[in-house]
C-alpha cells in the first residue's frame, strides 16, 4: 500500500502485482498548466479522501498523473477486442493509465484510472491526449446515470492541461479521473486467451472472481458459475439501459465489463423519439450499436468470454462447451425477466403484461413519441392530467390506455408516486448537452455544471427547470454524436 499524504488516499496495486503480464508499467506525460475544472467532492469523500487536498496543486498534479508519490506505480492495462465485430489482438489503454487502487469507506475495492495522459505503448496512432469536452461528456454521463441507479464508472474530476490538441480544430485539452469496480473488460480475457498460455486465463479468472464475485469461487464448478454471474449481471445492466432510452454506441467487447458496470461513454445518448433503430454514433454506419440491438451484442459479446473460458471449465472440450452455451442460453431468459420488471414498474403495474407493454412500444413507435416524456406523463394521466395531448392520434392512446388502467392497483397515488421513483423527468437531453459541452469548451463551465445538478436529481421535478425536461425541437435535426478520440 501507499498512502498519498495530505490526500488520504491509500493506493494498492494488486492488478499489476498480481497480473504483471496483462499491464506495462508507464508514467503519465508531463502537464504544463493543470487546472481543476470540474470535482466530484460527494465521490473524493465516499473514497476517503480530503477533498480540499485533492483540490491543491499536489493533489490536481495526482489527477493528471504527475508527481506520483512513492510506491504508486501507474500502470497501462492490456486487453483485445472485438471492435464492430472484428477482432483486434492487440488494444489496450492506448491513452490513459490505471494509476491504482482505492478501499472506500464500503469496504469495495475500486480503480482510480486516468484518461489522456498521452501515448502509451498501446496507442495506436493517436495523440494519447483528450479534449475537454469529450472527457465533460463522461462526468456528466456516469453522474446521470449513477443518479438513475444504473450500475456505473463515475468521474472524480476533470483537470484541464493548458494545453491544446489537435482534432478537427485546436482544442483545450483535458485529463478525466475517473472511478470504476474494476477495468477488468472482456477484452481482458480475450488478451490473456491468446497469449497461449492457459495459465493466464486462469489466474485472470480467479482474480476477477474473488474481487467480483467471490461467492462463485465456493460453487462446485467456479468458472462457469463465474461466467453464470458475468451473464446476470450484464443482462440487468443492458436491461436498466433499455429502460430509460440510454444507447451506448462502441459496445465493442474491450468495452465490456466484467463487474457489470458501464464503462467508456464515447458517443453515447439517450434517445429521444422513440425507435429500436436509434443510432446516433458518427461511425456506426450499419446500426450494429443501435438502441433495439444492445442486448442481442451484449449476449454476442458474452459468448466470446465463453470461449475464453472455456479450457477452464471442463478439462473435457465438448462438456465445457456445452455447459458454457447453455449458460449463454440463459442470457435472454434472464435479459428479458430484467426487462419486463422494470417495465411493469414503470407502468405502475404489479406484474408484467406482455401484450400490453407491445402494443404500447409500437404505439409509441408509430406516433414518434418522446420515450422519457410519455413515461413521465403516465403518472399524471392517473392523477386526471391526461396524456393524450402528446399523440398525434390520440385515439389510439386512448384504447390502449382503458386497458392499461384496468391493470393499475386501486390506490393510485401510491401507484404514481412509485411510478415518479422510477420515470425520470430530467435526463442528459442531446441538444443541452451540446449547448453545456460547447459553452464549456469556450471557457464558460456553468452551464455544464447547471445540467449535471439537474440530472443528479432526475426524478424530483423542481420549478425552473422546465427547459430541461423538454424534447429536442425539430429545428435541432438529426443527433450525431463522435468518439472524441
């Protein structure tokens, strides 16, 4: 352990002690002007530490990886992966650096890992430094889905450099520390599967299972109930996304965590209109990513960490094979049962009703309904507040919702109360986005900090904010959204 002074924070490496050959020791470039830009003072203190520390120079130079104190020891992690379906061997934190590993206040063991500390010897051709507002972009996106209750990495603080890189124009570059579970990806396993050493895999699995899941470890057959416990907790996860219209955009499987947390927001969004199709990524081009298909790939990916796992599971090939599909079989049972919960609840039902829930998705579909607005107003369409004004063709609304009310229990204001717990009002909407991330890339952060104090409270509505709970108009067209890379 080392414990960075002044700070509190106490650092241990066991990644790097424990897999040396999965990571590459590597030190942070130098920063010439670091500035904090944007704290997350609520998560500094459930980590333990002094705020106010991390907020001097010592502790900004820490969260752009200069000036390590003795005994951190940063580290680049490797990992492969499946990228839009093509399998790359070789990724890896090509710009950023796991600088180590904090116990917080819970007793969870958590990464502090940093992104645009520069080239490291898995870059691939970039710069290894980031911008402004793409690294805003991830704050903003873990606190408002941390606020969702959607199992996610958080940003601790965003540190502006002084410096500026180059994308399609000069920008004010940035360093994003950010916190996860772990950064133990699929892609992880993939890496360590074609060293050719099974060896490898093994002391990656039992890592990533006593830290994650170490419940499995007592099973009679560990690593498939370790793969059994990777399949749940990602089909809850994708299942949550669903729910409240979040599309990823890169689930690539170095994208892919093993603890069930959502990682790496690149051009991610949540939809407005409602469509399966949704794709806003610039670089999907097929819709391989899009809204409707995040389930089928995360299963897809789920079956390449099968594969991986596979030597470890039955000694006998065919035997592991099986076991492992029919655990991967159960990915959608699981997805599914995740799915329709979370739906019955946001329709203030006590049970799910599948037809209903069907007919609502495509009504919802055929209208070019706002998801998160219809939600929302469900619960006042009980309290006498219809919610047929939003349809362009109300009557239809108005037979599925003679079926819908005739499910509701009785005490409605129980039912909407509990409905308003679960339908958020304000979530990250694309054009205040865009407005936040360019006032801030021009120097003025107060409109970024306004929208991520907004989407930290999404479900309590709260006079003044009108303007963000409303749709995108039609003047805002479609909604393009980029890696940032």
């Amino acid at each position: 352990m080392s414990v960075v002074t002044g700070s509190q924070l106490e650092f241990d490496d066991s990644y790097a002690r424990e897999l040396p050959r999965l990571s590459q020791p590597w030190i942070a470039a130098s920063v010439p002007a670091p500035t904090l830009l944007m704290f997350n003072e609520e998560l500094a203190t459930e980590l333990g530490a002094d705020a106010e520390a991390l907020r001097e120079p010592p502790g900004v130079a820490l969260l752009v990886g200069n000036g390590s104190p003795d005994g951190v020891r940063p580290v680049a992690q490797a990992y492969a992966g499946h990228q839009f379906g093509a399998y790359v061997p070789r990724l890896g934190d090509g710009r950023a650096l796991l600088l180590g590993e904090l116990v917080d206040g819970g007793g969870r063991r958590r990464d502090l890992h940093l992104k645009g500390t520069g080239r490291t010897p898995f870059a691939r051709g970039g710069d290894g430094k980031a911008a402004v507002g793409p690294m805003l972009r991830e704050y903003l996106m873990g606190e408002a889905m941390h606020a969702l209750g959607i199992p996610t990495s958080r940003a601790l603080a965003v540190v502006t450099t002084g410096e500026e890189v180059m994308r399609d124009t000069m920008l004010p570059g940035a360093v994003l520390a950010r916190v996860a579970a772990s950064h133990l990806r699929v892609g992880t396993f993939q890496y360590a599967a074609t060293s050719g050493d099974p060896a490898l895999v093994r002391k990656l699995a039992d890592y990533a299972m006593a830290r994650h899941y170490p419940d499995a470890a007592e099973a009679a057959n560990p690593y498939l109930e370790f793969y059994r416990c990777v399949i749940d907790t990602q089909a809850s996860l994708v299942a949550r996304w669903m729910l409240v219209g979040f599309v990823h955009g890169v689930m690539n499987t170095d994208n892919m965590t093993i603890s069930g947390e959502t990682i790496d927001y690149g051009p991610c969004a949540f939809m407005d209109t409602f469509d399966p199709a949704t794709v806003f990524s610039s670089i999907d081009h097929g819709g391989r990513y899009a809204y409707g298909n995040q389930p089928r790939i995360a299963q897809w990916n789920l079956a390449r960490l099968g594969e991986t796992l596979v030597p470890l599971i039955d000694g006998n090939t065919d035997a592991a094979v099986e076991a492992a599909t029919d655990a991967l079989t159960s990915f959608a049972e699981r997805y599914e049962g995740y799915w329709a919960s979370g739906m019955a609840a946001k329709l203030g039902l006590d049970a799910p009703d599948q037809p209903l829930i069907r007919d609502l998705l495509a009504l919802l579909h055929a209208q070019r309904m706002d998801f998160t607005q219809f939600f929302r107003a469900l619960s006042s369409h009980l309290q006498g507040r219809p919610a047929r004004s939003l349809f362009t063709e109300p009557e239809a609304f108005d037979a599925w919702a003679a079926r819908w009310q005739a499910l509701v229990p009785r005490d409605r204001n129980a039912v909407t109360a509990a409905m308003d717990r679960v339908n958020p009002i304000y979530i990250p909407r694309n054009h205040r986005v865009e407005e936040a991330l360019t006032a801030a890339t021009d120097g003025d952060i107060a409109p970024f900090r306004r929208l991520v104090e907004v989407v930290a409270r999404p479900f309590i509505q709260r006079p003044g904010l009108e303007r963000y709970a409303e749709p995108a108009p039609a003047s805002c067209g479609p909604y393009v959204t980029y890696c940032g890379t």
